[in-house]
C-alpha cells in the first residue's frame, strides 16, 4: 500500500472535497481517498494499478487539478547510463513524482512532482541515498508554501473585491438611487435618460463578470456542464441569470412585454462583489488558522554551521547528513535532532512541549531541532534529517489530523454532497411556483435568483475542518500532538481516564524518601556507607541511594569486598565491620534484631514505599525506604480532570499495596493493579462499563492498552513504541496535559457544533424566505444582493467562530 497527498487549490466548499474524492475512488487501485478544504490537501492510500500519474489525471478530469512543481537536481558521481537508469529509477519509484529525466551529460535531473507528497530535498535525498550525491539546484516551477500561498490569495481578492466595488457603486446608484433618494429617478430621466443609465449599467456591470466575476464562471460552468454543480455554479447561474436577461431587455427590449421590461444589472453586479468581499474575508482568516503549522515550519533554520577539517563552514540544513559535527551559538537555534559533543548548558523546549522551563543539557544528552540555546556555546553530533527529526514528524502528525475526518463529518458531506442539485431545483420550483400563482415575471425570476445565491453551503464545507485546523495547531502550541483528526471527537467524549502509574504519574525512577537513624549513626555517615557500598552495585535501587549522597554532597565511605546477596541486598566491609544492607532476609541473616522497628517499616510499606535495612554486624543502624516519587504536577492534573467531570483510573501492574497509596494521596477513583502487560487490554474492557474510556501511559508494556482504548495518550518523554500505539502524544511529561487535551477537544467539538448550527439553521431558515414563504403573509422576501451579502456573512461567521479556538486551553 502506497500513501501519497495532493494539493489542490481549486476546492472551494464542502461539495468540491466529495467530488475529489470519488474522482480518486474512481481510479483502479485506489483503497482510500479523503480530502480537506481547509488544507487544500487530498491524501490517498493505492497499490497497483493506480499510479500517481493515473490520480492527477483522476483530478484533472474532475476539474480539480493537484498543484505540481519542477526541481533540477545536481547530482555527483554518474558515470554511464546505467547511472543514470538507477537515478531515474529511484525517482520514479517515489510516490508524486509523475516525470523525472536525468542527463548524464549534465550531470544533472529535472523531476516533475506533486506538492504535497514531495519536496524537492525529498528527491535530492533520495537520490543521494542510492549512492549518487545530490543537491537541489533549482526549483523552476515549485509552488510556494501553503501559508504563502493562502497571503497571495488574500491578496488577489482584496484586489478583485476593490475592483469590483469600484465598478459596482455607479450601477447601484443608478439602479438604487431612486428608490434610497427621492427625486434621482427624475433627476435620471431628465438627463441621461433611462435607456443611456441601463447601457452604462450594462458596461460597467460586464467588466464586473469579465475580470473580478471570471473566478465564478471559469469554476461553476464547467462545474455545470459536466454535471456537478458546486457553489461557484450557482454564483456563475445567479448572476448570469440576472445579467442575461437585463442584456436582452437592453438590447432588444421589443422581444418583453411592457410590464416586465427592468433591469437587474446591480443584482448581477453585487452579488459578485459581496462573494468576493466575503472570499477575501474567508481568505485572510484560513491564513490566521494555519498559522500554527507556519510557525512550527519556521522553526528550523535555513543554515547551520559545520566543524569541518578545513574550519568551520555554514551550510544550508538541506545539505547536512548525520554523523555532521555542528556548532550551536549562545541564543541560536538547533537546526537539526543530535547528541551534545561539547559543552554543557539549558536549552529551551518551550515551542515543542509548552513547558516553558528550560532543560538541563550535557554532553552525551539529546537535543530537538528547532529548540533555542540557551548562553552555553556547543558542538552537537547530527542524528536525524530531513523527514526523520521529531519537528518534521511533529509537523506532519499536525498536518496528518488537520486532514482527517471526524465522525460528525459524514453527516455533512452525505447532505453536501446533494445540497447544490436541490437548490438549483429549489430555484426553478420557486421561478414556476410564482409564475404559476400570477405574480408576474419579475417576482418570480428575483425569488429564483435570491433562492440560487443564498443557498451555497461554503458555511456547511468549513463548518468542521476550519475547526479541527485551528483546534490541532492550538494543540501544537500547547505540546499536544493529535495524530488522529478523530481523536479530538473521541477524545470529548470520553467519561473515565485511566493512568498507567509509573513514569506517568510518578517520575519512574525510585528515590530516597526516608532515613532512620537507629543507632549513634548520623545520616551523613549513614548515606556515606550505604553509598560507598552501593557504588559497587548493579541494582536499580541502587542509583536511589546514590542520588541521594549526591544531592547532599556527601562523599563515599571506604567500602570493600562487596558481594551481592541474590534476593535481600549486599553485603561488604566496612570501618572493620560487615555491613549489611538489603531486605528483612538480609537482616535475619546477619542476626540483626529488628523486631523493635517493625512498626516503622510496616508502616512505610502500607505508603507504598520500600523499606531497605542497614546493620553493622549485627546492630541495626538505619531504616530508609525508596519509593517512586509522584510527580509535582499529578495531584493538579487528577483534580482538573474530576472537574471536568471525568473519572480517574490507575492500570498499573505494581503491587496493589502501592498502588492504592498513590492513589489515595491523589484522589484517583479506581484501581487496577498487579496487572501484567497481556492483562490491561483486559483492564480497559472493565473500566469501558462505565463509558468511553482513555489510557495514558508511557512505556512499551502499556502500547496495547494505548491501543484498546477509546483514545490512547501517550508521555511524549516514553518509549517509541508507547507513542506510535496512541492517538494523541504529549510531547511533555506533565500529566496536566491530559486534561488539557480533554479541555481543547470539547472545545473543538463545542466549536464545530456551533458552526453546523449556524450553517443548517442559516439555509433552513432563509432558503423559505428567499423562496418567498412569508410574502402570502405580508411578510418580506430576500433580494439576490442581500442573499449574497448573507451567505458571504455565514462563511466569514464561521471561521472567525474557529478561531477563537486559537486561546483555547490556556
């Protein structure tokens, strides 16, 4: 199976996104096709037969051709014509790429590709990685970047609104004014008279459809003619409508009855100036929706520089390849994924996690690219290019879920999807009806008109997508990536959430948390001898004690001859005695007596805690207890989360003992513990009696559980595996991020709720008065020029609704 993505610019509303699609489902091959309006963007998945040849004719022939772009490529080291065959084989084989001719002579390739499933340092990687080493050279016909684009397309309709209002204000006021201000009717009359005002409202009202009215009629004829009408066509009917039938009255006005000689040049005329005003409106806020992928994409620098054996070189980030030594100044920002070689310092994290305290880094330690330095200057190892670092991955897990299609859409496209067809037969009935009823040809041809234009489901088309493209980059803000544009719906759905414990809502390594001294020792001298003892231990919890020392500055007592002793502790010599430190085990078998502290360590245990034991031959000398401290932030995270209404479940496969006291100091409502890796998938099926459920975890034991709920979320700082298996990841390690996730998906869902509110509501309650329902009851009808300005309003309504999302979660 074979993924590829298309960019198209000429999908317009929700009924344009349906007939892509089953363009492409149309192709052979093809399993699954879905495209997004706000992205401007089809993704499809294909095997043979389908090619990506066969797809961008698919599109074309539909009317809604993929944005295509050229790139030259040098290339290094070809030598025959084999070379060349291999070159051209490696390009041929990626998905998007429709031509792709090398010249050996040259030395040199011109590749034809599909944006959006390419780049062109996609194929200068490629063909690099197939042995012949490659950089862009020049990228002849490349679109621009979808956020630039979507600016130069604010800014073409605000040009052709401009134009057309300039053109329009003197056919509304000749057309307009008699009936605004009394006396211009005459005033007409006596001077240039009304035929010469109808012949000015003719030019000036042709230049109007001929320049800033052409987008609509390009678009919605051909639309028309090959059977699927979409909003553009019933601009292109409306106002032709208007204009045809004024031209003939002007014309040849001897072919009409008296009684229906007039004319709606200013209908005609307005209706495309409203659109357009309402489409530039439309434009400028989609831009402010995807600024949140603008600004992840700006995040990686241009250039970097590389220690070299000949100095210091800077280089564009196109050109690195891993193992490249960089050098990273005090403030700059960290081009690509590496390891720290030199130097030691703070990086700051914030535009990739949301958490906005800088980051301890040392050597041996990694960095993400697109993260800020703090005033330590470094030298970093490159370990990820290209698609591989965690900002492109980031990026195209964002863009992956703004693509993607929540439950709720379907709805929408299965009434889209038929919308444009009814209304044009809605617009006829209305024509017949009024004609019918003896109302007279001028009644029932503005009904029509007013019916036509007033009908456009571009609010119903944007309603959802514009929601989930500002709600998902709002989550990228925040260090919450959606992988799956359908988790924000299940997301707000769900009624309890359950934690794995360790490393989730506890830091996942143990620590000291308790010392008794129960001897003449102090602590110092007590850490300094359980230190020195377990500096020559493998053990996990040793690490706990030595951390401790560390922290406290104390040095290692001299210790020698440890030995391990299998299941209890260690054994070792010490200060000229054996000092013995484990379990209770190691304890008998010292012959220390510890019946007098039993009490103390029953009681630690009953917290959830570890006791370990220490004696001086057989003398007793200090009681400690690790445990696995909860992070600061869980307690606020659980609470925030039984306010949102949710219950709170802990899966854990730790002792129940444990368990139950991290929940208790918490307030976590159920829990499921001494539960095996196998047995949480078992575990979620129990907690899903109460309702939709979410997992949170972050190691590889907790990937099927991820995958068995509702919705899994994983600790951005887990495993691979945690996070592949999960359908939201908090790049962070606070817990709080889950109730913020929940927080942004209801208000998404509450967004896109309101805005097919306001797109059904506004078409079931205008669609009748623009037919004319209320004019029996002495009520108004819907002029065509107000139809336009309405439904320009509806769409403008509704992504400006989206982006308040842009302040959600805070």
């Amino acid at each position: 199976m074979t993924k590829t993505s298309f960019t198209i610019d000429a999908m317009h509303c929700g009924s344009c996104t349906g007939r892509v699609e089953r363009a492409l489902m149309g192709v052979p091959g093809v399993q699954q096709a879905s495209a997004n309006l706000m992205a401007r963007r089809a993704d499809v998945e294909f095997d043979a037969p389908a090619t990506p040849a066969d797809l961008v004719a698919a599109l074309d022939g539909a009317g809604y051709p993929a944005a295509t772009g050229t790139a030259r490529l040098d290339i290094k080291g070809m030598t025959c014509a084999s070379c060349t065959g291999r070159v051209e084989r490696a390009l041929g084989a990626l998905p998007g790429v429709t031509t792709a001719t090398v010249n050996l002579a040259t030395q040199s390739a011109q590749v034809d590709y599909v944006e959006g499933a390419l780049t062109p340092d996609d194929l200068a990687r490629t063909v690099t990685a197939a042995g012949y080493p490659a950089r862009v050279k020049d990228q002849a016909d490349a679109p621009a970047p979808l956020a630039q684009r979507q600016a130069a397309e604010a800014n073409h309709l605000k040009r052709q609104f401009l134009i057309a209002l300039a053109l329009t204000l003197p056919v509304f006021a000749l057309a307009m004014g008699a009936h605004l201000i009394p006396g211009v009717h005459h005033l007409i009359a006596a001077t240039i008279g009304e035929r010469t005002s109808w012949w000015i409202q003719m030019a000036l009202t042709t230049l109007v459809l001929a320049f800033p009215g052409r987008m609509f009629l390009r678009t919605g004829i051909p639309a028309l003619l090959r059977g699927a009408p979409e909003m553009n066509s019933l601009v292109a009917m409306g106002s032709l409508a208007a204009f045809v039938f004024s031209a003939l009255v002007t014309l040849a006005p001897g072919l009409f009855p008296a009684s229906v000689r007039g004319v709606y040049f200013e209908a005609a005329a307005t209706i495309v100036t409203l659109i357009l005003l309402g489409r530039w409106l439309e434009a400028r806020a989609k831009g402010r929706a995807g600024e949140a992928i603008s600004r992840l994409i700006g995040l990686q620098p241009k250039t970097a520089r590389v220690q070299t054996p000949n100095g210091t070189e800077e280089r564009p980030i196109s050109a690195l390849a891993t193992g490249d030594i960089l050098l990273l100044a005090p403030g700059e920002r960290v081009a690509l994924d590496g390891v720290i070689t030199e130097g030691a310092g703070h990086i700051d994290e914030s535009m990739l996690t949301g958490e906005p305290i800088p980051v301890s880094k040392a050597e041996g330690d990694t960095i993400t690219g697109g993260t800020i330095n703090g005033e330590a200057a470094l030298s970093y190892r490159v370990t990820a290019t290209g698609g591989d670092t965690v900002l492109a991955r980031i990026i195209a897990m964002v863009e992956a879920a703004q693509g993607a299609k929540l439950p709720v859409q379907a709805l929408v496209d299965r009434v889209t999807r038929v919308f444009v067809p009814v209304v044009m037969a809605l617009s006829l009935s209305t024509f017949a009806i009024w004609l019918l009823a003896g109302m007279g040809f001028t009644h029932a041809f503005v009904a029509a008109i007013s019916v036509m234009i007033i009908a456009c489901p571009c609010a119903m088309g944007l309603a959802t997508p514009v929601s989930i493209l500002v709600g998902t980059g709002r989550g990228a803000e925040l260090g919450l990536l959606f992988r799956r544009g359908d988790a924000l719906q299940r997301l707000a759905e769900v009624k309890i959430i359950g934690f794995d414990k360790t490393g989730t809502l506890t830091q996942g390594k143990p620590a000291l948390s308790d010392l008794l001294p129960l001897a003449d020792l102090s602590e110092t001298q007590i850490l300094a001898l359980a230190a020195g003892a377990e500096a020559r231990s493998e053990h996990p919890l040793a690490r706990a004690i030595l951390d401790a020392a560390a922290a406290r500055d104390i040095a290692h007592a001299p210790v020698k001859r440890v030995k391990a002793l299998a299941g209890m502790g260690l054994r070792a010599q010490a200060k000229g005695a054996l000092l013995w430190l484990g379990n209770a085990q190691a304890m008998a078998q010292a012959g220390a007596d510890i019946t007098a502290f039993a009490a103390d360590a029953k009681a630690l245990a009953a917290k959830g805690r570890t006791p370990v034991w220490m004696a001086l031959d057989d003398k007793p000398v200090a009681l400690m207890a690790l445990s696995d401290p909860i992070k600061p932030e869980a307690s606020a995270a659980i609470a925030a989360l039984h306010r949102a209404g949710v219950q709170v479940a802990m899966v854990t496969g730790d002792t129940r003992a444990t368990a139950q006291a991290v929940a208790d100091t918490l307030g976590i409502d159920r829990v499921e513990a001494e539960v095996l890796p196998d047995g949480k998938r078992d575990a979620i099926d129990r907690l899903r009696s109460h309702g939709p459920v979410a997992f949170v975890g972050d190691g590889i034991n907790d990937a099927p559980a991820l995958a068995a709920a509702d919705v899994g979320l994983a600790i951005g700082t887990g495993t691979d595996v945690a996070i592949e298996a999960a359908q939201v990841v908090l790049m962070g390690g606070d817990p709080q991020g889950v109730a913020r996730a929940l927080t942004l998906s209801r208000a998404v869902m509450t967004n896109i709720k309101q805005n097919l509110f306001w797109a059904f509501a506004y078409n079931v309650a205008l669609i009748p008065v623009a037919m004319g329902i209320l004019v029996p009851f002495g009520g108004p009808g819907l002029s065509p020029m107000l139809a336009a300005g309405a439904m320009a309003f509806s769409s403008v309504f509704v992504v400006s609704n989206a982006l308040r999302l842009r302040r959600a979660a805070r």
